[in-house]
C-alpha cells in the first residue's frame, strides 16, 4: 500500500495527459486494493476490542482523534505546495511529499499486525486457495451483504451514514471555489491561508471539541440521543456558515467551524460504536461473530457516497454555471447559488439522517440483555458442562478414553480428494432415514411452511434416504407425510410436545389425524421433552397411551438422548419402538473416536431394550462452529462423521435417521452457533 502510493503521485508533465491518467488510475488501484485489506481487518479489530456500550465509544473516540491529526495537517500542505522556498513547483511537491507521507504512515499501519497478537492459523482446517474456493467465498460474502441489510438497525446506520457523509464530501469539493470567489472574488493568490484554515481549523475543532463532548454525551444521555444533538449543533453550524461567508471578512466563518464540525466530526465515533452493537444483533440471530463483515459493509457505503459526491459536485456547478475562469463580479449568481448548495444541501442530508435515525431502538439496556443472552448461550460452551446432553453421561462410556477408531472408519489421513468422494459414495447409496426440516436460511419454526416449500425440500432429499423424520404435525409440517409418500418415502411424524398443555393437544390431534389417513408409518409423542425438563414422565406416559390406544395398528414411541431409557425403564415398557438420539459431538467426543462412541451409547440402551427395536433417530455432526472440547466442529470432520456412521450403521444393521437435511439458522437461540450448522444438503 505505501509502495504503491508513491509511484501513484510519481506525474511528470512531460508525458502525455492520457499517459498520466493511466499511470495515476493503474497505482490508485493497488492502492485501494491494499488499503482494503488493511481496513477491513483494522475495523474489525475496533470492533472486536470491547463488548462493553461505553467503552465501545471510547475505542472508537481514540481511534477518530488520532485519524483527525491527517485532516489537521493535510490542509498545510496546499502552503507549502506552492511555496518556491520548499518545492519549485506543485509537480515536484507532489512527488517528493508522497515518499515522505507514505514511509512513515506505512511503518504505524503495520504497528497493530506486529503488536496485537492472535491465534495461529497454521494448524486450522481452512478450504485450499484456488478459483473454485473463491468463487464460493464471492457468494458468501453476498449473502452475508443480504444477511446484515436484514437488520433494521444496520440499514439505518449505513444510510445515515450514506446521507450525511455523501452531503458533507459533495459540498467539500467546492470548499476553495466558496472561499476564493466568496470572499476573495476569484483571486487564489488574495486567498492566501484561507482555504487551508478551513480544513485546518475545522479538524482541530474536531479534534478538541467534537470528539470529547460527543463521548460524554454519549455516555450520558445514550449513543442516538448523542447523535442527534451533535447533528443538530451542525445543523447550526452550515446556517452559520451561510451568513458569516462576508466578502472582505474571511475570520468570520472561523466563528462557525466549531458548530459545523459537528456534523463529520461526531458521525464515525458513534455510528462505528453503534455498529459493534449491531454486531451482537447479528450474533445473536445467526451464531456468526462477523465484525469483518460488518464493518466492510459499513465502510462500502462510505465508500459509494465517496464516490456519488464527486459526481454530485460537478452536477452542482453545472446546474448554478459557475466557471472559474470568471470573476465573481462576472457570475454573481453562480457563485451564491454555489454558496447556497455549500451551506444548505449538507442541512439536507443531515435532516434525512435524523429522520432515520428517530426510531433506532438499540439502547444501553437493550444493548446489555444482548449481550447477557450471548454469554448466557456461550457458557454452554465453558470445558465444565459443555454438553446439551451431559458430558460423560453415562460412565461405562468413560472407557472410551484412549479407544482407537472403529473399524469401518475412514483413515485418519484421508485426503480430501477421497472423502468427498466416500462422502457421496454413501450419500448416493441411500440413507436409511434423514432428520426433515424444510425451513429455509432465516425462517424459524413459528413460520408456517406452503406446501410448495415442502414439496421442493423433500425433492431435494429424496434420491438419497428411504425414511423422513418430521417433528411436529401442525404449521404446515402436517403437509410433509403426504410429500414424502409422493416421492415413495416412508415417514416417522412426531407431535411436538413441550409444556404448553393446549398446543401439546393440538399437535397429538394433528397426529392422530395423519395417521389415521395412512400417512403414518411410525408415530412419535415428544422429542427429548425430559432433556429440556418440560414434562414429568408421568404425562408423557399418558400421551403415549392416548396415541397408542386411537393408533392400534402403528408403532409409536418417544424421541429423547439414549441415556433417557437408560434412566427410565417406564418408557421401554410403553413404546413399540425405543427412539434414540445419540450425538458424540455434543459430549465433547473427538472426531477420531466417535464412532466407537456412538457404538456404545446404542449398546448402552440395547442391553436393556430387551426384545424391543431400537432406532437411532438423531445422529449427526456440525459443519461450523464453536468446539466441545475434543469436538471440533468443520465441513472435514462432519463428512467424516458422516462416511462413518454411515458405515457402521450398515455394518450393524442399525436403522439411523441422519441429522439433518438442512441448516436451521433459528437453532442459534438455543443451542449457540453451532446449534445451526448440522445440514447436509445446504
């Protein structure tokens, strides 16, 4: 980045105009190109620094008044530009001024890679770099584009931003033709410091004034509250600016630099504080820590109303026909109709930021029940019960320690090439059961699914299982029996049973119902209703046997963790079928020995089944997300999760319903990030 901004200024006037304009646009590529990856990870980094709502001021605080010092001490350049003692020509200044801004600026930027320490990445299961894996990256990104403009909040902070930064750099460009045709007639030499004041004078203020007030307020009466008295006060400031531009008198806009600067001066402090903030938002709702992401977004808008405002600018002296080959006795009217758009268009796009920004409900208590709720989820997830389902529930299961792989693994050292090709192998020989959930990325269960959606979920699963698992029998999953016999699949349909008495009825009706019109192959009453502690068994007992009594002629049986049965030999007498869910990962078992693992959770529950059948109906590893001590979540080690059970369960003979079909993004709120990862098909 440094290297390239010195040869971008390296213009000499004896080459051609168009020799130059290609020189200057080729460098100013790589420039920008390694100013993005600069900043992107820069941001971050502010982002990432705190989750605290203040102190998240304070970082970004820090950050604005030190970026400032470069608007303070840019203008100063115009003087000693054209300043034959420096430099005989503005040519040369340009030149020489670049190598002796960008060694210094290059040195501090590389200050945080070489002092902030992070994890290595020499060990961890990233995609290879090639054409293909950056193809899918590009659509990541997108949907991660799509993914943040979801949030309301962020939409409001990126066209705020849009409004007020795009106004500010559309009139910032006119700044020297306000100030020499305005007050001084036309004449750049009359002007004198004037127009390198104005930048000077208006950072400083930035710098001393703006910065520390915005962040007592801010801490005082809230982050919007903060923002829209700072925009007011610039408000304020561009009506000065209006009035006190006197010919003859060029002091007097000094008296509205701090007001004006107001406007820019606070916008990046609050509004990159309030984007952390969202950034729980976002966490919370998808599991996803995307700081990056975020805060490219947020600086890509910055960015098109960078670029909008220089089209903005010429539009502006075009429509007022200013030309600067003529006095301002000549072109009166231009030159106060250029005035007017300096002053007034800025107070437009101010007052279209403040009208969006009215109803932005992230507050300080609204902040910081986020942020309980996040640390609430991720305790899960803290080497002492990192389980959902209980480290080491059952302690024969403790002998695992040091047991080598099962038999019908892959090798460990499997390459990629040969997994994927194992993964389809056994996707293409047909799953026993897959695990059914049609919602799509950002629908939840509360959602009521069409038939269309159904219909073009299982179209998707059909090829490779011959039994579908649903869990519950109303909000359109009553749909999901008739798809899958469409498709010549056989179906487990569950009632979603939790303790909410008059919906548990509703489901068990619903049931009931499909069964009865042979849509039913086994009917399931709950799904790990005692893991979640919402029943006592004495009311599952009942369900069952109100099911079981209106359904004669099918097998029905309750979904909950192996050990469940274990612990409950009530439950084996009552069901035709023992249910299973059995989940390796979710007690903190490394992928090497899972399918020992596994193995033993179904021996556990088999030596106690006695002649009853026994179906794994939950089995499955996650794709991404946070580990479980030994259990490490990646694309790798779910494909060969996948392969191996696959294998093993043909191997016993044991009918497993695989999980799942699909991601389920809504899963975040109970289960982490991780919770939403464990699709197979997308």
């Amino acid at each position: 980045m440094g290297v390239a901004y010195i040869f971008m200024w390296q213009l000499f006037k004896e080459n051609s105009l168009e020799y130059n304009f290609w020189y200057f646009f080729f460098w100013s590529i790589i420039f920008y190109l390694g100013l993005t990856f600069f900043s992107v990870p820069y941001v971050a980094m502010g982002y990432e620094m705190s989750d605290d709502f203040h102190e998240r001021t304070n970082i970004m605080a820090v950050a604005q008044w030190i970026g400032q010092w470069a608007w303070v001490i840019a203008p100063l350049f115009w003087l000693i530009m054209y300043d034959p003692e420096w430099f005989p020509s503005a040519d040369v200044a340009a030149r020489e001024l670049a190598i002796w801004v960008a060694i210094p600026c290059a040195i501090c930027a590389m200050i945080p890679a070489l002092f902030i320490k992070s994890e290595s990445t020499l060990n961890e299961d990233y995609e290879p770099l090639n054409l293909s894996n950056i193809g899918g990256s590009l659509t990541k990104i997108r949907d991660s584009f799509k993914e943040a403009f979801k949030i309301k909040e962020f939409r409001k902070l990126c066209l705020s931003t849009f409004f007020i930064f795009n106004a500010f750099n559309t009139v910032a460009s006119l700044t020297f033709f306000v100030i020499v045709y305005k007050l001084f007639n036309g004449d750049a030499g009359a002007s004198g410091v004037w127009v390198s004041l104005f930048g000077c004078l208006g950072a400083l203020g930035t710098t001393f004034i703006v910065i520390p007030i915005v962040t007592a307020l801010s801490k005082k009466l809230g982050k919007k509250k903060a923002f829209m008295i700072c925009q007011s006060i610039s408000i304020l400031g561009y009506l000065m600016l209006y009035f006190l531009f006197i010919p003859g008198k060029p002091w007097l806009y000094i008296l509205a630099l701090p007001f004006f600067s107001f406007g820019i001066g606070s916008l990046f402090t609050i509004m990159m504080s309030m984007t952390a903030d969202v950034i729980d938002i976002d966490e919370l709702n998808t599991g996803k820590r995307r700081e990056g992401t975020f805060g490219a977004i947020y600086w890509w808008m910055v960015k098109v109303g960078y670029a909008i405002a220089g089209a903005l600018s010429g539009g502006i002296i075009w429509l007022v026909g200013f030309d600067s080959d003529l006095a301002t006795i000549e072109q009166q009217g231009a030159v106060d109709g250029l005035h007017a758009f300096f002053c007034f268009f800025p107070m437009l796009g101010t007052l279209a930021a403040m009208f969006i920004m009215r109803n932005y409900d992230v507050t300080e208590k609204r902040a910081s029940e986020i942020r309980s709720q996040l640390d609430k989820r991720k305790s899960l997830n803290n080497g002492v019960n990192t389980s959902f389902y209980g480290l080491n529930k059952l302690e024969s299961l403790m002998s695992l320690k040091g047991k080598s792989s099962y038999l019908t693994d892959v090798k460990d050292d499997i390459s990629l090439d040969e997994l994927k090709s194992a993964f389809q192998k056994s996707l293409s020989s047909k799953l026993h059961g897959i695990c059914f959930s049609p919602y799509r990325e950002g629908q939840n269960v509360n959602q009521r699914l069409s038939g269309t959606q159904i219909d073009e979920r299982m179209e998707v699963i059909a090829p490779y299982t011959s039994w579908i698992r649903s869990f519950s029998s109303r909000n359109g999953n009553e749909l999901i029996p008739l798809s899958a016999r469409s498709k010549g699949l056989k179906s487990m349909i569950g009632a979603w049973v939790s303790d909410n008495e008059a919906q548990n009825n509703l489901e068990i009706e619903s049931l009931i119902d499909l069964a009865k019109k042979g849509q039913v192959d086994i009917a399931v009453v709950g799904n790990e209703v005692l893991l979640r502690d919402e029943l006592p068994m004495e009311v599952i007992i009942d369900y069952l046997k109100r099911v079981k009594k209106a359904l004669p002629n099918t097998p029905v049986g309750y979904v909950d963790a192996y050990y469940q049965f274990v612990d409950h030999p009530e439950l084996i007498e009552i069901c035709d079928v023992l249910l299973i869910n059995c989940y390796p990962f979710w007690e903190g078992c490394a992928i090497g020995k899972s399918t020992a693992y596994l193995n033993e959770m179904y021996e556990m529950v088999k030596q106690v089944a006695g002649e009853k059948p026994i179906i794994i109906t939950e089995t499955g590893w996650p794709n991404e997300g946070s580990e479980n001590l030994e259990a490490v979540p990646s694309m790798i080690n779910a494909m060969k999760y996948f392969v191996n059970v696959t294998n093993w369960s043909k191997d016993k003979g044991v009918e497993m319903f695989y999980f799942s079909s699909f991601d389920e993004s809504w899963k975040v709120h109970q289960e982490g990030d991780v919770g939403a990862r464990w699709g197979n098909m997308g």
